[in-house]
C-alpha cells in the first residue's frame, strides 16, 4: 500500500511535468507505453514468421480464428504489433480491386515462429530431421514458392536461408549477415542500411555540444563498421570516444569481463553513450545492468532499443534516458481506424490484452486538454477506458507492412505474366528464382504515400526520426519526438531539433546536460592540450598580453593590431588613443618651464657677464670662453623644446644631434678653461708670450677640434641608423605613445660616451689646478661642476633603463636640465655672487 501511495505521489508530480506534443514535426509526436507487470522479458527473445499465398475467392469471415484454434496458437502480447498489421495489410488489400482482383491474400505462421523461436527451429532443422521442409504450414498443398516473412531477429531468418530456397522478406532492421546475395540468393530485407545514422548522430552530439562520448558496441562485424564510420565522422567534428567498450556475444567471455564494463561506465565522466548492436544479446544484458547500477547517462542507439527496463526510481529528467534514432515513416491514419472498429469475430484479438502488452498509444490525447487527467498506477485500464486507443507502429511494425505490400505487388506482376502467356491465374507460383528476382526489383507507392524502392536498399539514405524515451516503474513508459534527420539537405540544415516543446507548466526545456571531458574554454582563454591524452581534453589558460580570442574553445588566440589593445577579459581588441609627451601634460608643461626658466637665468647672466666685462672676476680665465659656455648652455636649456610635442622626423633627428653638439661645445668649453688655469700658473718660463700662446691655442683649436669629432660621430649615426619615429604600446595599457626611436643605440652611447671622456678630462685637469694660488682661480668650481655632470650622466643610465614610454623621455630632458643646470650654478653663481652682491672683492691682489 506504502508503495503504491508512493507512485500516485510520483505521477502527481509528472502529471505536472509531461510535455505536451505541439511541435510542428509530423503527427504523432509524442506516446506514453504501458507493459503489463505480469507480462516477463522472455517474449522479447522471440520471433515472427509468416507465409503469405494467394487463394482464389473470398475468404470465410472466421478463417483467422479457426486456423489459430485449430493450431492452439495464444499471440504472445510482445508479437501483438505483428498479427495486427497483418491482419489489417491483407484486410486493405483484399479490399483493393486493382491489386490481386478476383484472388485473397492469405498469411499462414511458419511452424514454431512467434514462439521459442530459437529451439523450435534449431530442432526442426537439426541434422536429425534435415530432410524437413517447411515452406508452408497448411497441409495437403504441394510445395510452392510462396514468400515468407521474417523478423524482427536476423539469426532466425539466418538458419531458415540455410535449410530452405523459399524467398524470404526479412522485415527487422538491416543487416549484413543477410545481404550476401551469393550464399543467399533468396533472402531480401525491407529496411533500409543505416548508411547515415553515424552521421547523424554525430550532428546530434554537435547539436547538443556533446564532445566526450562513450561507445559500447557488439562486437561483430557491423559493430566494427559502426565503430569505424562513427569515429570518422566524430574526428571530422572534433568529438572524441572516451572509452570504447567492444561486448563479445559469448556469454562466458562477457560474464568475466562483465565488471569491467560496469566499472568504465560508472567511472567515465562521459554522460552521453552510444549503444549500437542487436537486442537479445550480451550488450543488451549490459544495458540491464547499467540500469539497476543506476547509471544515469544518454543512451544514444537505434529503435530497436526501445526496450523497458526495471527502473526502480522515479525521476523525469528531461536528458537522461535513451534517445534513439528511427526510420522516419508517415502515420498509417487507417490502422488507427481499423484498430478503433476491429472485429475480433472475425480476428482472434483481445484488444485489452494488446493495450496491457507492449504498445505505444498517442499521449496527446485531446487537441484541447492542455493537462493530463489524473492518473495513478494502479488504475491503468480505467484511464485507458476513459481515452480513444491510437497505437502506433513500430519500425518493424512499419517494415512489416511495406514487407506484405512488396510481396502482394510481386504476387500481382507474377499472375499478371500468366495472364500474358494465356495460363489460367491460379496463384500458384512454383519457380523461387523467377519469384525471388521479382520481388527485389518491386518499386511501388504504398497507400501512405510512400516511395517504397526494393532494389540495392543497402545503398539508400533515409530520414530519421528522434525520440527521446523514460521507463517509469510498474512498465510506463513515455516516449517524445523530438526532431528529425535529413540526410539530403544541406549540412547546416539536416538536424532538426524542435524548439517549440513545452512544458504544461509553461516552462520551456531544462538546461541540456554536458558531456565534455574538459569544461570549455570561455572568452578570454585559449586550449593547450594535454599530453597523452584525447584532442578534447585540454587546459584553459588565458590569452597572452595583447592576444585576444573571442569565442569559447580557441586553439590560438588571435594579436590585436599595434593600434589597438584587449579589454581586461581579453575578448575583443580596442582602439588605442594616441599618446605622447605633449605641452599640456603635467609633466610636459614643468619640464617647458624649467627650461625656459633656465635659458632666461642663463642670459641674463651673460648680460651681467657683459655689462661687467672688463672686471677682474671677469677677465679671469677668458672671458670669450665665458660667453661661449653661456650661449651653449642657453641652447643646452632649450633643448628639450625639441623632446616635448608631438614627435616628427626632423625633431626625432634633432634631438640626438643638438643635444650631443651643444653638450659638446659646453664640456669643450669647460675643458679650454681648465687648461687655461693650469697654463697660466704651470708656464712661467720663458716668459708671459709663451703662456699667452698656449691660453690662445688652447681657445682657437680645441673647441673646435672636439665639436668636428662630435659632428663627425653624429653624421656617421645619421648615415647608418638615424633615429626615427616609433610607437610605444607596452608602456601604457590602451594607449599608443609616439616616441623618437634612437636607430642605433650603440651610436647614441658612442656620443654620450665622448662626452663623458672631456668631462672626464675636464675634471681631471681641473682637479690638478685646484689648489693653485689665485684670487680667481675658478678651478674648484670646475671641478665640482664635472663632478655634478658626471652624477647626473651616471644616474641616468640605470633609470633611463629601467623605464618606458614617456617616462623614459622625462628622464633624458631632466638629465639635460639637470646638467646644464650644474654647469651654470657651479661655474656662475659664484662670480655673480661677486659682481652682484660683493663687488668689493672684485680687484686685483698686488
């Protein structure tokens, strides 16, 4: 009682979860299945065979009864489905009076069929009774070649082509075993080969963004051509087999290997698994097992593993349970019909007893009920009392109807070519060759509409219907379509999966599982693979500095122009502003008026030097180098004017050259002074010519001499590598600065290194002349001056280096400005100290 509280409790909560059918895909969409709890898996290992034959005349009304009372046949409620259809095929065409006219068709069961298949057979054909021939079951008529059909199991159809030349129409799915038509000349099949599944269920798995999918497969020889066509067609859409589980079909081999399997499933974070094989084999006890090992996983296979199993949960989740892809094949609206109006006087069918086996009926009861009526578990027939009963068939079920019309047709040519020769049409037929030819060459157009083409069905391409299917515990099952396949359209527009399900709810489809063996790689990240393992497992690292990539599972991220830069997710590449070292930048406007500052207090220091020319402080250590050193430092100040704005060729190109040739003329400067002090004290002897000789010398050619060597080093840089302008996009994040590359930067250490030689022979001259006794000895000043131009020069190295962008111009003209500024303080501010403020001390010692 607990347990059946339970189930009403659970169908309570599916009443209110059960998709409704209003897609736009071909009626009917959408079946619940129910199988009597009774009823056991034994009737799922059997199969069905019928003879069919013509007879002139009308049939009695009770034939079908009395045959199977006489037989003492019970239909097996699997085989239900098959009876059904043949009872209504040969009802429809005996109604048709242009096919078969003035003759019945009539079916027999072929003995043992649709019962113990396997043993039956296996007995009736054993060596010991080899002699035994059944080709038609009703006694006292001679054997003829009348055409049996057999399904839905090949091995049985299998050993009847071994013992018996009779034609043979297998109505199961397509098999191989059965297709060569060398050793079985007589034996045809109305399936179509699945020529495309593999395909299509790898676009399923593209669809749905599976790409980490398990495989269990017989393992016989289609399942290796399965393996082999799948893994192509997942390799050419980058899915990848997570594992790959080959059954055996020997019971012994699989049973100690069983563990195994169990184990790979159960471990494997692959969620999707691909089930391809016959039922009734070892793979189909795995897939049981699965099951009760609570293995919640996708099952993509065929129709045929529409199969219930012993669920024992109750859970509707939407994309766990078994998707499977079956021939595409329009509703039979007359067997609807003929099922609703049967006369079971004159058909030996319990319909309640079809309705409680394993049937599938229309859960889209009512064009206008948007909910499902109550339900519980325990009440099944009153609910189905309540309901209009609309089966539908199955795809052997299908098959087997297009099975009875291929053989009427050939029935009809053959007596209509016995018409021709003048024979009287008995619909009897006695040459198998002849019978067999015919009827694999039948094209015909089935009472659906329907193309159906006998000739080379191994090389057709058919469409596919989806269905997804739950097992529900006591044998309910529901069973959804879901989209189609079209093998002939183009390849973004085969699959269709529907977007219109919904919810009674309202709600629209859950969150479709993944199946991925590693997560996606978001926006912003790019793959690298993982070493020894499968192409779709992969780590996620993010896109290099200036490396975008934006779209999810990038192999390589994708550089963003130089003009451009990637946001912080690093998904898409910005402009970048254009930047530099301009006049209304803070710093740029400090360092301007640094330098203007310093070129005015540099000339008016040399007015003052002029007003007071021809003052001893003045006169002191030469007074033209003076004016000299002033006007270099005036254009020394100016120099940065040429680094701040906006970089041009012609400003790239002075900036090196000035800055190198005034700096040069200063240091020479300093340097011509300083060996003016030592040669005015050091040169007494012979005389004051030969001193003031060396003093003019020393003016005359020295400078001049060293600015030609700088000039001489600034055109060699010039002509080999001349600086130029350059854009900086690594200094500063979205942003382009425009810079003054230096060419050669072994040309621009050359020059600073020249000057750092004069001013290193500047200080040490200057040092020497330091102690000499002279009231205007400047020497101490030089010295110290050297000393601040060298500390300046040094300390820019390192920080010039260590720098970038507009920095590292800040640092150069602070340098200039700073230098210049020590040459000017140290040797200047002094003697303006004097003629400014002490001119007392500006005379001459006697």
């Amino acid at each position: 009682m607990k347990k059946l509280c339970a189930f009403t409790v659970a169908f309570l909560f599916l009443k209110f979860s059960v998709i409704l059918c209003r897609t736009q895909l071909t009626e009917p969409n959408c079946f619940w299945r129910i199988k009597n709890s009774e009823d056991n898996d034994g009737d799922l290992q059997n199969d069905c065979g019928f003879i069919l034959y013509t007879f002139k005349g009308r049939i009695e009304e009770n034939f079908y009864n009395e045959l199977l009372n006489f037989i003492n046949f019970r239909i097996p409620a699997r085989k239900y489905e098959f009876f059904l259809v043949m009872f209504f095929a040969i009802d429809e065409i005996n109604k048709n009076p242009y096919l078969l006219s003035n003759m019945s068709l009539l079916f027999s069961i072929i003995f043992g069929m649709c019962e113990d298949t396997l043993g039956i057979v296996d007995e009736a054909y054993s060596q010991s009774n080899k002699g035994l021939a059944f080709t038609n079951f009703i006694c006292g008529i001679e054997p003829t070649c009348d055409v049996q059909l057999t399904g839905p199991f090949w091995t049985t159809s299998l050993k009847l082509a071994i013992y018996s030349k009779a034609p043979k129409l297998f109505f199961g799915p397509f098999n191989p075993n059965l297709n060569d038509h060398v050793q079985f000349p007589y034996v045809h099949q109305v399936a179509s080969k699945d020529m495309c599944l593999s395909h299509g269920m790898a676009s399923l798995m593209l669809h749905f963004k599976w790409t980490w999918i398990g495989l269990a497969i017989s393992d016989d020889d289609q399942g290796t051509q399965f393996l082999s066509d799948l893994k192509e067609e997942m390799q050419r859409h980058g899915i990848c087999l997570a594992f790959v589980n080959m059954i055996p079909e020997n019971m012994q081999i699989y049973m100690t290997r069983a563990k195994i399997y169990d184990k790979q499933i159960m471990t494997s974070s692959a969620k999707v698994v691909v089930i391809y094989g016959k039922i009734n084999s070892t793979l189909e006890v795995s897939f049981r097992r699965w099951g009760n090992l609570g293995a919640r996983r996708i099952w993509i296979t065929t129709s045929q593993w529409d199969v219930i199993t012993n669920v024992k949960d109750f859970n509707l989740d939407f994309f766990h349970g078994t998707v499977t892809f079956a021939h595409h094949h329009s509703d039979i609206a007359e067997f609807r019909n003929f099922m609703q109006t049967i006369n079971t006087s004159k058909y030996p069918v319990n319909i309640s007893q079809s309705m409680l086996g394993w049937n599938n009926f229309n859960c889209s009861i009512s064009k206008n009920n948007s909910k499902m009526d109550y339900f519980t578990f325990n009440n099944p027939l009153e609910w189905l009392a309540r309901h209009k009963f609309d089966m539908a068939l199955s795809e052997e079920g299908y098959n087997l109807y297009n099975a009875v019309y291929a053989v009427a047709h050939t029935y009809h040519e053959l007596i209509l070519q016995q018409v021709e020769k003048m024979e009287e049409p008995k619909g009897v037929f006695l040459d198998c060759q002849r019978v067999s030819s015919l009827l694999k060459t039948r094209v015909f157009t089935n009472p659906v509409g329907e193309l159906v083409n006998m000739n080379h069905r191994e090389n057709q391409c058919i469409e596919y219907d989806i269905f997804i299917i739950w097992n529900f515990p006591q044998g309910l099952g529901l069973k959804v379509k879901i989209g189609s396949y079209f093998p002939y359209f183009t390849q973004n527009q085969q699959l269709h999966i529907s977007e219109d399900l919904e919810w009674a709810t309202g709600g629209t489809l859950p969150q479709v599982p993944s199946s991925m063996c590693s997560m996606t790689c978001t926006a912003g990240f790019r793959k690298i693979h993982q070493k020894e393992t499968a192409d779709c497992c992969f780590d996620c690292v993010q896109c290099p500095e200036n490396e975008v990539s934006n779209d999810t599972d990038m192999e390589q991220c994708v550089r963003c122009p130089d003009d451009s830069y990637t946001n912080l997710e690093q998904t898409q590449c910005l402009q970048r502003t254009v930047s530099f070292l301009a006049y209304e930048d803070p710093l740029g406007m400090v360092l301007g008026c640094m330098a203007l500052s310093f070129s005015a207090i540099t000339i008016l220091v040399l007015v003052t030097f002029v007003k007071y020319k021809d003052t001893p402080i003045v006169k002191a250590n030469n007074r033209i180098l003076s004016y000299i050193l002033l006007i270099s430092l005036v254009f020394c100040f100016l120099c940065p004017f040429l680094f701040i704005g906006h970089p041009n060729q012609a400003t790239c190109i002075l900036q090196q050259t000035t800055f190198g040739v005034f700096f040069t003329v200063a240091i020479s400067t300093v340097l011509a002074k300083t060996i003016t002090v030592v040669t005015a004290f050091k040169l007494t002897t012979p005389g004051r010519k030969i001193r003031k000789r060396m003093i003019k010398v020393a003016t005359n050619f020295l400078l001049p001499i060293c600015t030609l060597i700088q000039f001489v080093l600034c055109g060699i840089w010039l002509v080999t590598s001349p600086p130029f302008i350059d854009r900086d996009i690594q200094s500063e994040h979205g942003k382009v600065i425009i810079i003054c590359n230096k060419g050669s930067i072994i040309a621009f250490y050359f020059v600073l290194g020249y000057l750092g030689s004069l001013a290193l022979g500047s200080f040490t001259v200057a040092f020497l002349a330091r102690n000499l006794p002279d009231r205007f000895n400047e020497a101490k000043f030089l010295t110290f001056s050297m000393l601040v131009f060298y500390s300046v020069w040094i300390t820019f190295l390192p920080v010039y280096h260590s720098t970038r962008g507009k920095v590292m111009i800040v640092v150069e003209v602070f340098s200039i400005l700073a230098s210049s500024a020590g040459l000017l303080g140290c040797i200047f501010v002094p003697k303006c100290y004097v003629l400014l403020v002490r001119p007392d001390l500006n005379f001459l010692q006697k």
